[in-house]
C-alpha cells in the first residue's frame, strides 16, 4: 500500500501487535506511529511496549515516523495533534487506531475513495465502517452519510487543515440548528451528547470532528459492508468498557472493486436513519443499563 498509514497507540501492546500482524498482508510503504505518553508509572511500561511491538513487527521497506508523547496529552489532543503534523506533511493518509483491525479490502477502498474524491469539496471524510442492518439491501458499493465513523477511516489534509476546533460551539438551539430534518429522538440523542462535551464531561475529539462536518454540510463516504472490526472493548479502554456493548457491527460480507457510488453526493437520510437506530441509539442504551447498575452498586457498597 502507498498510502501513508498513521496507528494511533497508547498502552494495548497485545492489540497492538494483533494489528500489526494483519498490516503485513498490505505492507503499507510509509507508517506514522503516534503515541500518547502514559498518566502514571503503571501505564509507563505498558507505553513502552505498544511501541516496541509496532516498531519490531514493521519487517518489511518502510518509512517509518515516530510522534511519541513523553507525558499523557489525553485522546483528544493526542489525535489532533498528531494528525496536526501527519497533514504538515501528507496529502492524504489512512487511520487506524490500536484496537481497530482492518480487513484487506479496507486499504482498497480507502485508496479508490481518496482518489476520486480527492477534489470534491462536500466530501470530508472515507469510513471503514458500516453500522446498517444487516438484511438493509444497497444497490451501490458505498452511499453518502453525514455521520462519520472512525473506526478506521480516511481523510484528506484540506479537509483536516479545514477543521478549526477553536471555532468549535454548540448552538443554542441545539440539534436541530445543525439539521433541522432530524426526528426527535435523534435530537434529543445529540442534545445529551452534546450538552457533556459542553460542560466537560466528555472529553473526546470525534464528537468535535462531527459536528464540524455538520457545520460545513459535508459528507462522508460510508461502504456497504463493514471493512474494520474495533477489537478494544473492555475494562482497559478509554471510553467504551463494557466488552458486551451492542455496537451494530453486524455487516460483515466481502466488498471488493470495482466500488459503485451514487450520482449524487448527499447524505442518505433513509441510510442515516437506520445507521441511528442500529448503532448509536442501541449503543447507548446498553451503556446507560450498565452505568445505571453500577452506580447502583456503587451506591450499596458505599464507594
């Protein structure tokens, strides 16, 4: 593969070297390792060895880059800034972080996608990910969507150098300022989500991503079967631990070139609806059972 690939690491050395074992199938020519730094001396080690096992399993002709972190950024500086430095340089580039696995068919269609659309303004971003049910029928290869998945994804640096997160707010008028087509149930699922990445609660980057991309109308390509597997549920996560999560990654049939699109570059609301209610409303209402039993617990044990 020609395209240059960044891994995103932290402290999941096993995960690490699961996902390096799928990268020697592809051979990417260029790798960017960014890592984040560890919070304690307990992480240290763990830091240490996530980049040992990338940087001694990378056997083939490769240009490899290093953006390591001495102390802990958090998530959300992390990407952004190490995506920072990958675009100072590169036109384009895959992402995959440590936990997400791909299939080979990913690096295909990451590749085709970023071509085509290279010069199409509307288009912000490529996903690896399909969240659709899996009896939903598609005519075409990939459709346009306005959520971006970032499970294994693809983007240009005009649409990285594009995102201004010091401009970042969330309207007043909630949701619906954004898109104002939206039920209410997805409106009010945005509000919740939103109104903690306001207070701080939530401290993550993709919700910010995203609602850039709704701040600029653009779109993201989505194909029809599911190209990469997140492998990194449970307790060492970052932010989903629960390991029985029902994410709606059900999609998992081969997608192989030539890749068929539509004509017409515009969200899919039909898709999108789906997408909604099969991932993002059914994962949030697993997570919410669960954190209720465990403040629960919590609560009856005094902690």
């Amino acid at each position: 593969m020609n395209l240059p690939l960044v891994i995103i690491l932290y402290r999941r050395p096993r995960l690490v070297s699961e996902l390096l074992a799928v990268l020697k199938a592809v051979r990417p020519s260029k790798i960017w390792l960014v890592a984040d730094g560890p919070k304690n001396s307990r992480e240290a080690e763990l830091c240490r060895q996530a980049r040992s096992e990338a940087e001694n399993a990378i056997c083939w002709p490769c240009d490899v880059r290093r953006v390591y972190a001495d102390a802990n950024l958090g998530l959300k500086k992390r990407i952004e800034t190490g995506l920072d430095q990958v675009f100072e340089i590169e036109e384009a580039a895959v992402i995959l972080e440590e936990d997400c696995h791909p299939t080979p068919n990913f690096f295909l269609f990451c590749e085709a996608m970023l071509e085509k659309y290279r010069n199409e303004p509307k288009v912000g971003a490529i996903s690896g990910n399909c969240f659709l049910p899996e009896k939903q029928v598609l005519a075409t290869g990939y459709y346009f969507s306005r959520y971006v998945h970032i499970w294994g994804w693809a983007t240009w640096a005009r649409a990285w150098k594009a995102y201004d997160r010091r401009r970042w707010a969330w309207p007043k008028q909630g949701f619906c300022k954004l898109l104002p087509n939206a039920d209410k149930t997805e409106e009010a699922y945005w509000n919740r989500i939103f109104g903690r990445v306001a207070s701080g609660e939530l401290s993550t980057w993709d919700y910010f991503w995203i609602s850039w991309f709704w701040m600029q109308d653009w779109v993201s390509i989505t194909p029809a079967q599911n190209l990469v597997r997140n492998v990194g549920f449970g307790a060492d996560a970052t932010n989903t631990q629960d390991e029985t999560a029902q994410t709606g990654m059900e999609r998992e049939a081969s997608l192989k070139p030539p890749f068929t699109g539509p004509k017409e570059i515009c969200a899919d609301a039909d898709l999108d609806r789906q997408t909604f209610l099969n991932h993002l409303l059914r994962q949030e209402g697993k997570l919410s059972f669960w954190r209720r039993i465990r403040r629960s617990l919590a609560k009856r044990v005094g902690i």
